[in-house]
C-alpha cells in the first residue's frame, strides 16, 4: 500500500457488500433466539475470517480480503468506532448517576476492582505463553485487568429496554454501574497506552499524561461551554441543522486527533465529546438517529469483519491453551459477575436482583472488542491470547439473555428502533 495504485475501489466494495449482508443475515438468525445482534455481527466478522473462511476456502478468503486491502477496510473501521464512541459517550447521562449514586459508585467500583484484581492475578500464569516479546509483565498485567473489567454499556442499554427494564430500579442501577463502569475503564486503559507508548524511544511518558490532564480538564470546562454555546446558536430550540451536524462532526474528529497526537488513543477524544456535550433530548436523541443508522448497519460491522481478519481461533490449539481459554473466560465471568453481585447485596439488593445486575454487567460485548484491538495494535497482548479474549467476549454477551430471563422474566416491550440497533 505504497500509493494509490494499490488502492483497488471494486475489491473494497465487494468486500463491503459481503460483509454487511452476512453480519445482517447473522444478527438476525441470533436476534430470533433472543441474542442481541452483535452478538450475530461478531460471528459473522468470525465466519469471514482465517477462523473459518480461511480454513474452509483460502483461495476465496485470499481473493475476498487480501492482506494488501485490509488497511483500508481498517481505515473505514476505525472511523466508524470513532463515531460510535461518540454515541457510548452521548448516551452517559449524569442523572442516571445522581439517582443511585451510592447503588452505583460501589457497585461499579467493585465490578472494576474485582475482575481487575482477578486478571492481574491471572496474568501471572498466562504471561510467559502469551505476551507478546519484550512487553513487561507490570503493563501486560493492567492489560489483562483492564480487559476483564470492561463492560459494554450500549448493548446493556439495549438488552433492558428489549426487556422493559430501563425504567426499573435494576434497570437505573445497571445504567448507572455500567456508565461509571465504562469511564473507570477507559480511563485504566488510557494510563496503561500512555504508559505503552511512554517507554518507547520516540515517546515522553509526561508530555503524554500532562497533556492528556490539560486537555481533559480544559474540554470539561471551556470545551463544554464551547459546545454549549455553539448547539444553541445552530440549533436554536432543539433542531438539528446540517451546520449543527458538522459543528460536532468536526469536534469529534479534531478531538480525536489531539488524542491520538497526545499519544492516548483516537478513540479517547471521540468519547470525551459525546461525555461532554449538551444533555438536551431533542439533541440526543437528533444525533443518535442521524448517526445510529449508519453506525449499525454499514460501520460497525466492518469493525467486528476486520477483528474477525485479526481472529485466529486456530491459534488456541491443543488441550493446554484451550484450558487456557476456558480459564480467561471463569475468571472474566466470576470477577465480573461475582463481584457486582456481592457489592449489590451488600448495598441492599435482595440475592435475586444482586444477580441480574452482575449478569448485566458481565456484558462485554463491543466494547471488549475495542479494547482487545486497542491492545493488538500496542502490542500489549499476542494473537493468541487476543483469540482468546474474543472467544471470552462472545461467551459473556451470549450468556447474558438467557440468564437474565430465568433471573428476571420481563415481557419485552422495546421500541422498534432499540430493538433494531441491538
């Protein structure tokens, strides 16, 4: 991919076509037997992969995605994650925080420390077999913590209002945990890509991190103020003008872009915009319609078919690893949901509700996925072990529906638009 005669337009929107109509044909054969339809997407980024268009057919899967046109599916991926962090930004609101403050910041906290603590432990066994060469135990261990703690707050979002959960006291506390949940482990992560990139010879570890204190601090104050102004003069009484549009279009993108020139990660920048701006329904709701539809159906799926390209499920080969892979996945499942479940009981919810919650929160989901290519593109984590956090993510997500039924039976009663965008 030297220059442009590399670039070959056709081949791009084959690949495109093919992956959209298996990740939708896939996300609605799961979404018929109660999966969300990420869930559906992720395999279906799988089924086109080495894990299994590469083994049943190399030649097709060689002429489908060769290795030369895979940076610009990439390209087209990592936009689409841009906006989407956005969206997961967007949807924290900070009244969901305030009306279970105590539920949430105890409950979240131990669904962070306890996974954290529980991979950290379990990084010792797997980092001599699976961590990339030269990377130190200290990051790759963060690494390991950080990936199980994670929880994916937009399809969690989505499975309570399929649910008709979203206005109940579970449904308040799970958005709530999940929020804070979501800040604290991006914000984890954020100091172990700074320290990644810090250690390197082209890298200030303190030009990063001050940098990236100065620049937070500066969007939470005048940024937020910026943004204000700027949605009431080009969107006077809750309308959502083209140039209104392009106002926050363009914040994400230059957001993004200091982050990533920070050295943090683009993806920071574009969450910290949606965190940051105006909480007006029509403003919400306006951007989430005009993004969502683009977000679900064309962008994402490119991102889960080109983490399915990254995917190997041959690499987990033999007894030992998938023990290995077994084990990544109890520990993620006990840490996660164990421990959400006990601070919750302990905050007063009966064993019944304690449950559901953990069950919910054990939800990984995209954001697993995010993270885990965050840390194959750093180098924190081997192919293998990547495949096997993939395989840890799925398992997760899939398990949560069905347990949360039998935990807490609800007749559904969702909008069509959250039940399509799930």
């Amino acid at each position: 991919m030297s220059g442009p005669e590399s670039f070959n337009l056709p081949l791009l929107l084959v690949q495109i076509v093919v992956i959209v109509v298996v990740a939708r044909l896939a996300g609605l054969a799961l979404a018929a037997v109660g999966q969300p339809r990420v869930i559906g997407e992720v395999v279906a980024g799988l089924v086109l992969g080495p894990s299994v268009l590469g083994a049943v057919a190399p030649a097709a899967s060689a002429a489908l995605f060769p290795p030369a046109s895979l940076g610009f599916l990439s390209a087209l991926s990592q936009i689409g994650l841009l906006f989407f962090m956005f969206l997961v930004g967007l949807e924290i609101d900070p009244a969901h925080l305030r009306e279970r403050a105590r539920i949430a910041i105890v409950t979240s906290n131990a669904s962070i420390i306890a996974p954290f603590l529980l991979g950290a432990t379990l990084a010792v066994l797997l980092y001599h077999r699976l961590a990339p060469a030269g990377v130190e135990f200290a990051g790759f261990a963060m690494f390991v913590g950080a990936a199980m703690s994670v929880t994916a707050f937009p399809v969690l979002a989505r499975i309570l209002a399929e649910r008709g959960l979203t206005r109940t006291r579970l449904g308040t506390i799970a958005i709530a945990c999940a929020a804070v949940n979501d800040i604290t482990a991006w914000c984890i992560l954020a100091v172990i890509v700074v320290l990644v990139r810090g250690s390197r010879p082209d890298a200030s570890l303190w030009l990063t991190a001050g940098g990236a204190i100065i620049y937070v601090g500066l969007m939470l104050t005048i940024g937020r103020r910026t943004l204000r102004i700027l949605t009431d003069r080009y969107g006077p009484k809750g309308s959502l003008s083209p140039d209104l549009i392009a106002v926050v279009l363009v914040a994400v993108l230059v957001s993004s872009w200091i982050t990533e020139r920070l050295g943090i990660h683009a993806l920071f920048g574009a969450f910290l915009i949606g965190s940051i701006m105006p909480r007006t329904d029509a403003l919400v709701q306006g951007l989430r319609g005009r993004l969502e539809d683009v977000m679900v159906v064309l962008l994402l799926p490119l991102f889960f078919a080109f983490t399915g390209l990254r995917t190997t499920i041959g690499l987990i080969e033999g007894r030992e690893l998938w023990m290995m892979c077994g084990l990544v996945t109890l520990v993620a499942i006990v840490g996660k949901l164990g421990g959400t479940a006990i601070a919750a009981r302990v905050t007063g919810l009966e064993w019944r509700e304690a449950l559901a919650l953990g069950t919910l929160m054990n939800t990984r989901g995209l954001m697993e996925l995010v993270i885990l290519n965050v840390g194959l593109d750093v180098g924190m984590i081997s192919p293998t072990l990547f495949a096997m956090m993939v395989v840890m993510a799925i398992t997760t997500t899939a398990m949560t529906t069905p347990v949360l039924a039998w935990l807490h039976p609800v007749v559904p009663t969702a909008s069509p638009l959250l039940r399509r965008a799930s």
